[in-house]
C-alpha cells in the first residue's frame, strides 16, 4: 500500500504495519486485524479480572464493593464492544492503521495484562470506600458511557444513513470527496468527544481504587496521553485528505474534547 507501512524507515514500517485487512486466502470474509481487536484481548480482560476478584476472596475472604464494579465496569466495557461490532468498522484501527507491531502487541498483550491493573492492584488493596463513594462512582462511570455510546452510535448511524429518523434533525458539511462531517448534536459538542466520554469511565475505575497509590491511575494517564496523540494524528490525516474543508469545519466544531474548554 502506499502511505502507511512504505514510508521507507524500516522500524516504523515495522510498529505501524503494512497490511491494511490482513485475511487467509481461504477465509476471505475474516479479518485478522477486526478479531484481534475484538476477541483475545478483550476477552482475556475479562477473564483475568474475574481471576483478580477470586483471588481476592481467596486472600482477603471476600469480595470488596471496588472489585464487583471494577468488574462490572470493565466486563460490560468488552460486552458493549462486542455487541455493537459493526461500529468499529470505521474507526482509525480499522480503516487507516496497518496491522504491525502496534496493534498486534496493544491487542494481544497490552490490552489484557495492564487494563486489568485495577482489578489486580484490588486483590491486596481494598480502599474500603464508602457506599456514597462507590455511588459517586457509578454515576461518573455512566456520564462517561453515556457520552462514549451516544456519540458513537449517532456517528455510526450517521454514516449508514443520514436521512435516518435518528439523525436527518443533524446538521453537516459536505466535503468536496462528498464526506459529511457532522456539525450538531454530539459531534457539534467537540471533534473527539466520544473520547472525552471514553476517558471519563477509564476515570471512575481508577478512582474505584482509593488515593492511596499513583498505580491504577495509570490507565487514566496513559489513556489521557493515548488519546491526544491519536487525535493529534487523526487531525493531520484529515487535514491532508479534507484540505480547506477541514479547517472550515474546525471552525465550526472549534473544541476537541470538552466543549468550551479544550
């Protein structure tokens, strides 16, 4: 292909890929990079979290309120991705990454043995939180899904149909490669704020583990940093793909994550 996995540097080539929809010759309809996305990694999530909370009975004699939600949390995170598969079919993983180093170590490794980082730090850790906490965090964790599901499924919708009853209020610039770009409804909110919605639950797990430790506040941290650095480099893509027509609708949607702030 050209562009990315061609750049020449053969130690980028290498992290970023160079096939696009890797797929067996005699499989044509499966495509290694949407399974791995979805299946290994997320699953081994949930496995070792549920691993995490029975060792935790197994050491502390019982469950702690902070490891159930952890669990919830999490495990209805992979559920939600699985159950709206089709949405992730037109994200950046799928349509403009290739399928290297990154993607496969992020799906098969990093995803599964350091997203589980609250539930492991829980096993030895209880923060004994409150009923009110535990609450507090159960609405934070539901703004943030709220967010992330709303905004997703309006663009996903979108994308199928414009005209469909849920979306044809919308309104939207037409590029002149005959893109829409949403202006209104959550997309008219901020350029990326389903990841600000994404980012906000990533929040409440970590806080499910007290203030006593930096540790399981690393997913907060290095989700805060992935997600700029991914915006960053969506933002230069389109530039390049959109032109003027990109700078006329950053004008229109003028904050990337949270609206009037940033």
């Amino acid at each position: 292909r050209d562009g990315i996995g061609n750049s020449g540097n053969i130690f980028y080539d290498f992290f970023i890929g160079r096939e696009l929809n890797p797929r067996p010759s005699s499989l044509s309809n499966f495509d290694w990079k949407e399974f791995c996305e979805l299946r290994p990694g997320l699953i081994g999530w949930v496995l070792l979290n549920l691993g995490m909370a029975s060792k935790q009975y197994q050491k502390l004699g019982y469950v702690s309120g902070s490891m159930i939600l952890v669990n919830i949390f999490q495990n209805f995170y992979v559920w939600d991705a699985l159950f709206h598969e089709r949405a992730i079919l037109t994200t950046m993983d799928i349509t403009t990454d290739g399928f290297g180093f990154m993607l496969i170590f992020g799906d098969m490794a990093w995803v599964p043995f350091t997203y589980s980082l609250q539930a492991r730090y829980l096993v030895d850790y209880d923060p004994h939180l409150s009923w009110l906490s535990l609450i507090a965090v159960v609405i934070c964790n539901f703004i943030g899904f709220k967010i992330f599901r709303g905004a997703n499924r309006q663009k996903d919708v979108f994308r199928r149909d414009h005209s469909a009853e849920e979306v044809k209020h919308l309104t939207f610039i037409e590029t002149k490669r005959g893109t829409k770009l949403l202006t209104s409804g959550w997309w008219g909110k901020a350029r990326k704020i389903n990841y600000t919605g994404d980012w906000i639950m990533g929040l409440s797990w970590c806080i499910l583990c007290g203030f006593k430790s930096i540790v399981p506040y690393y997913y907060a941290i290095y989700f805060a940093i992935l997600l700029f650095h991914r915006s960053m480099r969506d933002d230069h893509i389109c530039q390049g793909k959109y032109g003027d027509d990109w700078k006329e609708y950053k004008k229109l949607v003028p904050y990337l994550f949270i609206p009037g702030l940033i």
